[in-house]
C-alpha cells in the first residue's frame, strides 16, 4: 500500500506513498533536478533515515527460520506454501493488518502487525533467505482514500508472487508453479491486473511513506528526510516528488513546493494529486489567475473529489437533516465500500433518525473494515453501546 497526500482545507495535499504513488516498473526516471532539495531548511532528522536493513532478517526471525515447526511446514507443504502458512496460519505468529505503520521486516515480525507493504516486504525476506525467486507487483485496484491530520491519503495496493519469472519461459515457465501473496481474498486478487514492479520501488515507497507517516505526526523535519531519500533511491518519480512538494507546503515554502510539483508534472503531466496540491501553492505565491484557471481544468475532470459526499453529508448531519446525511453518506459507501470511516458516519446518520438495526449494521461493517486499532477500539464502543440500547427496548441486534 501507499500513500498519496492533500490538504482537505483546499483539496490541496495529496500524498502517495505506499502503497499507500506511482508504483509501477517505468523507464529509467530522470535525475532529480540539483536544487530540488533545501537541507538547510530542515533541522536534522531525529531518527535514522535509509531501508539499507529492510529485508534483514532478525535473530528472533532466523531462529524461527530454523525451528522444527517452520522446517515442518516447508517439508509437508513444498516451500513456497509452506512459507506462507507458516507466516500467516493463525495458530503460530498471528499476524494481523494494521495501516498506521510502515515496517521493515524485522519491525513487521517483532510487532506482529502491518500493512500491506510491510506484509509484503516481511514475506519477501523470508523468500529470499529460502533462495525462493522474488517478484513485487502493483496490483490495479481502486485508491483507497482517508483523511487525518488535514491531509487526505490514497492507498493503492500491493503483493508478492513466489516462484518463477515470466523471464523463465524459456527454461520451462509454468504460472501455477508461481504462487501469489495477496492481503485481498484470492478469488478477488486472481481477477486484477498487475505490473511488475523493481526492488528499487519497493524502497522508494516504504520511504515515502515513512515521510507519509513522519508528515501525519507532525514531524516536519523528518518527513523531508524521509522523501528526500525516497527521491534519491527512485528519482523522477512524481509520488514521491508529490510527497516533497506537500512537505514544503506544511514547511511555509510555497516557490520549493511549486518547484517539487512542477518536477513531478514533466513526469506525469495529468496527475490529478499533483494539480490539486500545486493550486494553492499559486494562490500564496500571488498568482491567481493561473490558480483559477488550475482550479477550472481540475473540476471539469474530477467534479467529485475524495470526501466530497461525506462533507455534504457531515454538513446535513449538523444541521440536523439526517435524510439528507444519510442519502450522502450512502453515496459515499457506493463508490467507497469498504472505507471504515463513511460506513460509521451512516451508521451515526440511521441512528438519528432512529434506524437502530441500520445503525449496528454499517457500524458493524466499520469494525470490520477498519485498519487502524485505534479506530476499530472507537467504533468497537459504539457498537456495544447500540446493543446495549437495543436489549434494553427488547430489540434484538446480533
């Protein structure tokens, strides 16, 4: 997964990392221009910077590695099954996704949690001190969108397959000898297109979204360290030029964001996350006309950006126009049907104008959806409160 930003004040900041920006395999990228970057603007990082340890294994994982149950599990189920279900069986290291962190291997299998680049780069690890051919791929998926801290963030998505290489065809390539690690039910991933991804992506965006993640928390002087290497280990790239771009931005550098974005549009002139970010930027460096003719191109071509419904239908949930919420927030779960954060604010709509069943439901799907513990725990309460509610008016709610 990576991740895309924008500033929801203006729709203006949009992030890509991981899985949660451009992650597909391209052409050699262009070196970053010599005054893309401002050091001096930036106090030193406050943690160390780099993915030179992201596939090391920890003792703690050679030890595993080694043990009886790992090398049983590979005996009996061949190694590339038998990796995979000694990973993610839920009666050993119980595994579970988490989206808040990205996580070198080690850190993914000492927490026992991440998301999905974490997983992937975790699962490779292993792959590649068992000798397994490695292969990343970007899986084309809808973006994911979610909001925090005044910056949107889109999540696309990732795997891994085990096995051969299409490059092997001429030594005997069979596609059921490769065996693909998705985080999405298999019947689900088997029907979506990929594009094969190089090591070096997979560093850039576990990079970028370490600058993603630093920019959440506020840590300003970290996030530029972060996508400062991230550019560096894949130049060119407009995710992370995008993502640079957003930090000075935060930084109160309107000409270097300006810079950074301009830089990613000659690589992707039509990037909607880039636009939308480069509008404001125009608007505080005193050119409005050129902001306003930006700001018409981008609503002829995304009229309905990221949480447009959702505002709308916050803004009828103050008002106390809870059909109207719930008709927007609906809207919203039709083109966004596994966002945790739309299905709560339906849930919270039905249960205004009475709706309990209603209400349980979608809240019930925000439990499940969620990637965030935090979260789940928030919604978790609702959800215990309205079966609280219900068995005390004889209404029964599973």
């Amino acid at each position: 997964m990576r991740w895309v930003l924008f500033n929801w004040l203006s729709l203006g900041w949009l992030l890509s990392s991981m899985l949660l920006a451009g992650c597909a395999s391209l052409a050699p990228p262009p070196a970053p221009p010599a005054a893309l970057f401002a050091d001096a603007r930036f106090a030193p990082p406050s943690e160390p910077i780099g993915a030179h340890d992201l596939f090391a294994l920890s003792p703690a994982m050679r030890t595993y590695l080694n043990s009886s149950a790992f090398t049983s599990r590979l005996r009996t189920k061949g190694m590339q099954h038998g990796l995979v279900d000694a990973l993610y069986s839920k009666s050993d290291l119980k595994l579970e996704y988490e989206s808040t962190i990205t996580r070198t291997a080690s850190q993914t299998y000492a927490a026992r949690t991440g998301n999905c680049l974490s997983l992937v780069i975790m699962t490779a690890a292993f792959a590649k001190e068992l000798g397994m051919p490695v292969r990343f791929q970007s899986v084309d998926v809808d973006n994911a969108w979610s909001r925090t801290a005044g910056l949107y963030l889109s999540s696309s998505h990732i795997n891994v397959s085990l096995g051969e290489r299409p490059a092997d065809a001429p030594r005997g390539y069979h596609p059921q000898r490769v065996l693909v690690v998705d985080f999405i039910p298999r019947d689900e991933a088997a029907r979506l297109r990929t594009r094969e991804l190089e090591e070096d992506d997979i560093v850039a965006l576990f990079l970028n979204n370490r600058a993603a993640e630093a920019l959440v928390q506020g840590r300003r002087d970290d996030a530029y360290w972060w996508a400062r290497a991230a550019i560096l280990a894949r130049p060119g790239v407009a995710s992370t030029l995008n993502t640079l771009g957003v930090i000075y931005q935060r930084h109160g550098e309107p000409a270097l964001a300006e810079r950074a974005f301009q830089a990613a549009l000659v690589r992707e002139p039509e990037n909607l996350a880039v636009l939308h970010n480069l509008q404001p930027v125009l608007v505080a460096l005193g050119r409005p006309l050129e902001a306003a003719a930006l700001a018409a191109r981008i609503a002829a071509v995304d009229p309905t950006p990221p949480y447009h419904y959702f505002d709308l239908g916050t803004a009828a949930l103050k008002a106390g126009r809870y059909d109207d919420a719930v008709a927007h927030f609906a809207r919203e779960v039709r083109r966004a049907p596994y966002n945790d954060e739309f299905r709560f604010w339906l849930g919270v709509a039905h249960l205004q104008l009475g709706h309990v069943r209603d209400a349980r439901e979608q809240i019930a799907l925000a439990v499940d959806h969620s990637t965030r513990q935090d979260m789940r725990e928030v919604y978790a309460a609702k959800l215990a409160y309205l079966r609280k509610m219900a068995a005390g008016t004889g209404t029964h709610i599973r």
